[in-house]
C-alpha cells in the first residue's frame, strides 16, 4: 500500500519538507502540498519591476550553514550560486553614513582596534569596551534579551548604534524585546561560560569566517527561483489556492479539510506536516493539538514592505562603498535599511546594465504606521530618506512596493521554551510534524533545518509499522 504525507504551507520550509520526504520514503509515496495563496516560495519570491526580474524578498542564503547549500546540490542549482561583489556596509546615525564595523557579530564587536578607527561609538562608550575583558562574568540563569545583556556589558551605545540596527534588518525587532538564546543560541551558550562578551563573540565569528569563503550567497537570476526548482525535483503535487481549514485525527492517520462551505474537501493522510507561519499553525491544531495551539498563538510578526527602485546609472554619481546602510530605530527614519542591489550583486547588475537598483525595507514590529502609507506616499518617503543618506539620486524611472504582512516571527525573551512545549505537545500525536520560520529561525537554512527535523519525525513514525491508511481512503466532498 501506498503511504501518504500531506505539507501544510509551500514555503521554503514546506517544500524542503516535501524534498526531504521524497528523500526517505521513495519514488512510490505519495506527497500532497497544500498553499492557501496562489503561489509556492513564502517570502522567497521575485517578479519584475521596469521589466527587471528582481528579488521580493528573501535576496541570499547564508553560506556558513550547511542546509541550504546542500539543498541548492541535490535540486541541481551548483551552478547558479553566486557570491557578493562587494562587502561590508554603513549606519546612518547622525544624518550621515558611518562605516560599519567588519569584524562584529550582530553588532557586537570583535575587533576593538577597528571599531575605535570608525565613528558610530563615541568616546566614552569606546571606553568602556576594554572593561569587558576584566569585569566578572554576567550570571545569566535564564532567557535574556539581547539588548539587556549587552547593554549591561558594553554599554547602551552599543545596543542602540550597533545591535539594534542589524537586528532590525534580520527580524524587524528591538533589541530588548528579542531572545539571546534564541536569535544568537551560539552566543547564549558561550557567554554561560566565557566571562568575556567581546572574546565568546570574536571566536563565534572567526569560526563563521573559516567556514566559508563569503557569510552569504545568492542565486543568479534571483532566489525566487529557488521554490520552482524544489518543486520539480521533489514531484510532489503542490495544490495552491488550497487552504487546509481543519485537522483532526482519523481512525488509521489524520484527516484534512480542504476549503469550506459545499466545496470543502476531505483528505486523508498517514502523516502531516504543519508548515504554515504560527499563527494559521494555530488555527489548525486547535482541536487536534489544543496545547501546541495556544502556544503558537502567542508568537508575533512584524509586517515590513520592500521599495525598489530601478533608476538611470547615468543620473547615479556615487554610491557609498559596500552593499547598503542600516538605520537605528533611535534615527526616526521611515526606512530601516537599504540595499545597494546591482552593487552587491553581479548577476543583477548584468542584467539592469544601464540601470541601477536599490532596495528599501520598511516595518519593524510594534510600528505599524508608516506601513499605513499608500504604495505611492511609502516610495515617495524612503526615495527622499535615501537620497538624504546617499546624496541626489535621479528620477527613479520604475518603483515596485512589496508588502509582507506578519512576514517575520519575534523570538520574544523564553521563545526556545514555547517551541519546546509545541514540540512537547505534537509529539504525543503519531504521525504529525511542524517546522518554519516560527521555530528555530527565519533564514533560508534554518527553514530547512526545521524541516529536515520533522521529516526524521515523520519517517520514524511511519516505519514504526502504523498501516498505512490513504491506499485504502479517497478523496471526496463534504457536504456543507
């Protein structure tokens, strides 16, 4: 008989999910993807703006994990992965770009001879730093913030000029309100023995530096080819426009309902996969896992939008060196980041020639107004905020705005304890799984890792002789 999976999401992690169970279980399972939109890749997605196919989201993966690169080899991609043409990037503090540091972690510094040659810290914050060395070790019992335990090693300077700019760009958060444990685990762990921030944080990033020859990589052509090219070498059948509505236990697996009113569908399966962000995970085990339910419930978003702008090289006198600039939430400034996009990458600046595309991100969570904007007010906005860091610009001569609404999951202060008991809670229930975003990390490889884990979860279930019950089950209508 023939086993059946069905994926719940066709994100990044859904559709590694799918990959990964066609990996163990064969060419005879089958493996049912269900989307509610009417597209696969989550926040990995590109579409054209001036006639220019440019990334939506998700620009690079990084390279310093193994996930995601291993991935890009089985589907076949070896070929297309392409590394930045530049590096290093600026904070906008002070109406005026400041050279940021290279050697950090997340914004700590790791390297105190280069971060005193620049000018984001002044001086008495530069002088507090050395004191790290030789100050006891913070005793830290629990979960912290990031902010509160950097703050209460190397000052609120550095947390408000460094950190908190680079958090922002990684998870649209604050710095006081995000989990050490949770957004930098590496860092959490060492710090527990290390009395020295400065030192647990230069020896994480020397370990990230031996590892791979540059921290990120994309794709030439755009990631947003990346979910297409899963799909194809995975075979599953991938159902867009498909909203899983329930799920609840059935005699031999699990049963799904597919849509709602007379055209609902029912569907069997032996096993799932919950790969929707937390807050549809949530609505969906209501009833079959009601403790994992109210856990995933308490997991927010932040909803960011992208602004793109493909402008005239001719009318682009300089860019500032290196990739784009950061902006402190201290700033007050609508855009919260910028990417030099035809810098960074070859293949894209390639493909513009004689143009040049620069990519704002707006939205951090809690400030939701300037999110409010119409998409005309949003590019007017960040277009003047930009040329005010960068200098004149030109007339823009294409803009696209890309809204993500509750696009990035807030690792709160305890979020590895409220993953622990969602994954405490569907373990007691045979046959089902989760991963994403909202779990152990919102970038490319830790999608990925999320999903390799529920398919170990998954494969383990099956062979431990449950028959399998779809072969004996079709699908059908439910009567509204």
């Amino acid at each position: 008989m023939t086993v059946h999976v069905v994926v719940v999401g066709a994100g990044v992690a859904g559709l590694s999910a799918a990959h990964g169970l066609r990996r163990s279980l064969g060419p005879a399972a089958r493996i049912t993807v269900f989307e509610a939109s009417d597209r696969v890749g989550g926040k990995v997605a590109s579409s054209e703006v001036g006639g220019l196919l440019v990334d939506d989201g998700a620009e690079s993966l990084l390279a310093r994990r193994p996930e995601a690169l291993d991935l890009v080899h089985e589907i076949g991609l070896d070929d297309a992965l392409e590394s930045p043409a530049t590096g290093g990037a600026s904070v906008f503090l002070g109406g005026r770009l400041r050279r940021l540091p290279t050697h950090q972690l997340m914004g700590i510094p790791t390297d105190l001879r280069e971060v005193a040659a620049g000018d984001i810290l002044s001086v008495p914050a530069l002088l507090r730093l050395p004191l790290d060395h030789v100050r006891p070790r913070t005793r830290i019992d629990a979960d912290v913030s990031i902010g509160e335990y950097v703050a209460r090693r190397l000052g609120r300077e550095v947390v408000d000029r460094l950190v908190e700019p680079l958090l922002g760009g990684v998870y649209a958060g604050h710095a006081d309100d995000l989990s050490l444990d949770a957004t930098l685990p590496q860092l959490g762990t060492a710090v527990r023995v290390q009395s020295s921030l400065l030192v647990a944080a230069r020896d994480i990033q020397r370990l990230g530096a031996a590892s791979a020859s540059a921290p990120f990589v994309t794709l030439r052509g755009g990631m947003g080819q990346l979910p297409e090219a899963i799909v194809a070498a995975t075979e599953a059948t991938v159902r867009t426009r498909s909203r899983v509505t329930a799920l609840r236990r059935s005699p031999g697996g699990w049963q799904l309902t597919v849509g709602s009113g007379r055209s609902a569908e029912v569907v069997y399966a032996d096993a799932v996969v919950v790969a929707a962000p937390a807050q549809p995970a949530a609505a969906l085990l209501r009833h079959a896992v009601p403790a994992a339910a109210a856990e995933l419930g308490r997991i927010d978003y932040a909803s960011v939008a992208l602004v793109t702008y493909l402008i005239p090289r001719a009318s682009v006198r300089r860019l500032p060196p290196g990739s784009g600039f950061l902006v402190p939430p201290s700033e007050s400034r609508v855009v919260k980041a910028a990417t030099f996009s035809t810098a960074k990458w070859a293949w894209l600046a390639s493909a513009a020639r004689d143009q040049v595309v620069i990519r704002c991100s707006v939205g951090r969570f809690g400030e939701t107004h300037d999110l409010e904007r119409s998409d005309a007010d949003l590019a007017w906005i960040a277009f003047q905020e930009l040329e005010a860091a960068v200098g004149p610009l030109g007339e823009p001569t294409a803009t696209r705005v890309t809204r993500w609404d509750e696009a990035l999951p807030q690792y709160r202060v305890g979020h590895l304890a409220t993953v622990a008991r969602i994954r405490s809670a569907v373990s007691r229930h045979t046959g089902l799984a989760v991963c994403g975003a909202a779990y152990d990390g919102v970038g490319i490889p830790a999608c990925i890792s999320s999903a390799d884990a529920a398919v170990i979860t998954i494969t383990r279930a099956l062979a431990a002789g449950r028959p399998p019950s779809s072969a004996t089950r079709s699908r059908g209508r439910m009567d509204a």
